[in-house]
C-alpha cells in the first residue's frame, strides 16, 4: 500500500482482509478516494471487486478490467440482476450512482448489495466489495429520504459487514465523518486505515478504533494528505503510520488548482458577458417615488375596437346542424362537463342529463350521443381526449376491452400520456379522471389493468414510474407517481 516512517514497506494480507473487513476514515482531501484506487489497483488481478461509488470517480478503472454501470440508466430490478449476473460470471465492477438524488442513490445501493447477498451458494466467491462515502448509506440519524429507504439501506450495509464473510463479501467502506456512520456497520471492521480529521468527536472514536489514549488523538489532526494511521489483522499488529503510494489511474473530478485570471480590460469582459444575452425587458413601470401609486394603464379606443371587432359574434342556433357542428358542440360540451369542478364525482350518467342540457342551450335539439356512447366520450374527455376517436384510438380501446367502462378513462388518461411521449399521469391525475378523491382506489385501478397485461409499469432509482402499453408499443416519460 505504501511506506512507513521510515521508508518501509507497508503491505495488505489479502486473504486475511476478505476474512476481516477493512474501514477507511478521513476528511474530504484527506486522501481516501486516492487509498481506495491504490487498493483496487494493485489487488485487480487477484480477487473480484465491486465498487458502489456515488460520484462516479471509480469507472476509470476500466483499464482493470471493471465494468461500468451507470445505475441512472435502469430500474431497481434490474440492478438487482446485475448484482446477480456479478457473482455467478466474478465481474468486476463499479457501480456509479452519480446522477441520482440520496433517496435513489440508497434504494439503488440497498437493491444491489442485497443481490449481492441473495446470490445462490454456488457463487459465494470471494470478493472486495467498495463502497465509498459509506455514511449515505450506513446513517448514525435518520437522513432525509424515507423511512423505508433508510431501513433498506441501513440493513443491506449492516448485513454486508456482519454477513458478508460467509458468502465470501469482504466489506470495505469509507467515509467522512465517523460520527456520521452507523455504529454497528462500523463496529464490524478489524481493519482501520485513519487519515486526517479535525473534529473531536472523529477523532475520539478513531482513537478508540486504534486502540490509542485521548491525548494521542491529536496526532490525527497533524496527519499529512494521502497519509494514514493503520492497524488491524490484515495490516499491522500496532497502530503504524502508512503513507499511500502512486496510482495509475485517475478519478474524472479532481482537486481544484489555482490558474491564472484572464488579463483582458474590463470593457472587453463586459462585452463577452453580454455577448448572445438578450436587452432586458422595459420595466412596466418606471421608478416612483414612495408613496405614490402608478396611474391606471388604459388600452387606446381604437385598439378596443378593433378587438371587439376581432371578436366574433356568438351564431345563432338553427333548427338543424351538420355532422360536424354536431361533433363540434360535442366537444365543447364535454370540454365544459370536464372543466366543471363539481362534475370531478359525479357519475356519468347525472352527467348525461346535464349534457342534454348544455346541447340543447347550444341550440341542439336532441342529443347528438346515446348514454352509453356518452359514456365512453366522457372517459376520453377525462383523459384529455375531446374530438371524436381516431382509427388509431379505435385500435388502441381494442387492447383495453377487457377492461370495464368506468376504466377506460384512465386508460385513456395514460394511452394518451405515452402517444404524446408525456410524463406519467400521477395517481392524483388517475383519480380524478376514474371519478373518485381517493388515491388508493387509483393505485388498484392501475394494478388492475397491469395484471390484464395492457399496462407495464417501470420505477426507475429516482423513484419515478413511467409505463408502457405492449400492444401499442407506446411508453410514458418517466415522472413522480404522487
């Protein structure tokens, strides 16, 4: 791994740390990223790895042999796989979670080291599992994403740490702030490499994890960059002081290092800053002062004319209508009916009465629709759906025939959705346009119609669901379910 003090070399018992885990601690710039790829690096040929690296530094390692996945890319089952695929064909890998907000980043996490976990015997082999910035996934407090999320997480890391070792998981973590970590995923290391770290209550405990009195705890804070306090079964029997040897390869982010400012004048710069901006719009009204109200802004008479005259004037009703006035009044019924936020409940057919009754104030004398055709038109209307249905609507309501009438609408509602390449309707949208306020009434509605095989519903990491209709071969964009 590197040299000591005195120029000796410090090395790592391999077998011995796949049986007893390795933590790593140290503040950010203190040299963990940098230890870690030592690690990965000169261990590549001898054991599998896998890295769970939230910013995305470690898919450099490509040269190693690891293959890169950018979990933003699939779902959680889907990484569940994965996790499966690694152990039985002992892939290397890193896992990048860079893209991914906590919450998806920990649902991922969670998702993949429990396929890791649940991998059947015949593939326990050994391997180095990574898992950089390690407090995310293993919080001391509750973190700010749900509940379940965090008990997800939180148990997939503890049983890495504490059960790994018989499926042949050898766990090393690092992390920022020990006070930040889990204590019973921490507690489970017998191996420690200390780097830098300022505050007391980190140092304390990374006293006490090497076995060193509290005064000597300030040694910690005087340690030098990519320069560690080791000790465990795997490294040292007494605390030793290793300094981390050259990588070869690189992370994508680095350091920042000063350059130099550009020297151009200052007219120049403001030039450049201005360049492809647009002039910035007038101000409605110019500056007042206190306590003096703008005057009343008037529209010219003549611009009032003329919009009057623009205005056209509401046609009276005939006695008869043409195929399309009739379809056009339809539409603009039922475009009132769904704009209507008293009709949001109310069934279809106390709305078909008062369909009858907005035609005939249009001047239609009978109604243009029977009232099961009226239900089927209202079920689209919800659904956004206003002008009569197309040839490729009428297809699309073939795939849903299974499905009862009071359905179709949020059939409808997500059919359109995915012809348009729309967000995902969210179950609020659902409910309202099945007729109903409540939320779970539109979560069995959905998982009615995807267990008749119509829908195909994917939740991606971020926690956001977009869905497929097979028969149409069209697909949602992916959005927030609530």
């Amino acid at each position: 791994m590197g040299i000591d003090g005195a120029g000796k070399s410090i090395c790592v018992d391999l077998e011995e740390l796949l049986a007893t885990r390795l933590l790593v601690q140290g503040n950010s710039g203190s040299g963990k990223s940098h230890l870690l790829r030592r690690l990965l690096e000169r261990s590549a040929g001898q054991v599998q790895q896998i890295v769970i690296d939230p910013e995305g530094d470690f898919v450099t390692l490509a040269p190693y042999g690891h293959v890169a996945i950018e979990a933003v890319d699939y779902s959680v089952g889907e990484i569940t796989r994965f996790a499966a695929r690694c152990r039985e064909h002992r892939t290397s890998v890193v896992l990048s979670l860079e893209g991914l907000e906590m919450e998806g980043q920990m649902r991922c996490a969670a998702a993949f080291l429990g396929g890791l976990f649940d991998a059947p015997r015949e593939h326990w082999y050994p391997a180095l599992v990574v898992v950089d910035e390690a407090q995310i996934f293993a919080p001391a407090a509750g973190a700010e994403v749900s509940e379940e999320v965090r008990r997800a997480s939180l148990s997939a890391m503890a049983n890495l740490m504490s059960r790994g070792r018989k499926r042949g998981l050898a766990g090393i973590i690092a992390t920022q702030r020990l006070a930040k970590l889990s204590k019973n995923v921490a507690a489970e290391a017998s191996n420690f490499l200390m780097g830098r770290t300022f505050l007391d209550i980190d140092m304390a405990r990374a006293a006490d994890l090497l076995g060193m009195e509290r005064r000597q705890a300030e040694s910690i804070r005087d340690l030098a960059r990519g320069t560690f306090l080791g000790l465990g079964p795997a490294i040292a029997r007494r605390p030793v002081m290793v300094k981390i040897g050259a990588v070869e390869t690189s992370a994508r982010s680095s350091s920042p290092v000063l350059t130099p400012l550009p020297q151009a004048p200052s007219d120049d710069m403001m030039t450049f800053l201005r360049e492809g901006i647009e002039e910035p719009a007038t101000t409605l009204f110019p500056m007042l002062p206190a306590g003096v109200s703008p005057a009343p802004r008037t529209a010219p008479t003549e611009q009032l004319l003329r919009d009057l005259a623009a205005t056209p004037a509401r046609e009276e009703a005939g006695p008869e209508h043409e195929p399309e006035e009739l379809e056009r009044i339809t539409a603009q019924v039922l475009r009132a009916i769904v704009e209507d936020p008293e009709a949001a409940h109310r069934t279809a057919a106390v709305l078909f009465q008062d369909y009858q009754v907005r035609c005939r104030m249009a001047g239609v004398k009978r109604s243009p629709l029977e009232p099961s055709a009226f239900a089927r038109r209202l079920a689209a209307a919800r659904a956004g759906i206003f002008d009569r249905l197309d040839e490729e609507w009428q297809q699309a309501l073939e795939t849903a025939t299974d499905l009862p009438d009071d359905m179709l609408g949020a059939f409808l509602l997500v059919a359109r959705a995915a012809r348009e390449g729309e967000p995902c309707p969210s179950d609020e949208q659902v409910a309202r346009t099945y007729g109903t306020s409540s939320l779970g009434r539109a979560r069995r509605v959905m998982s009615y119609i995807e267990g008749r095989n119509i829908f195909v519903t994917r939740v991606d990491l971020s926690g956001k669901r977009s869905i497929t209709i097979p028969g149409l071969g069209w697909t949602t964009a992916a959005a927030e379910v609530a």
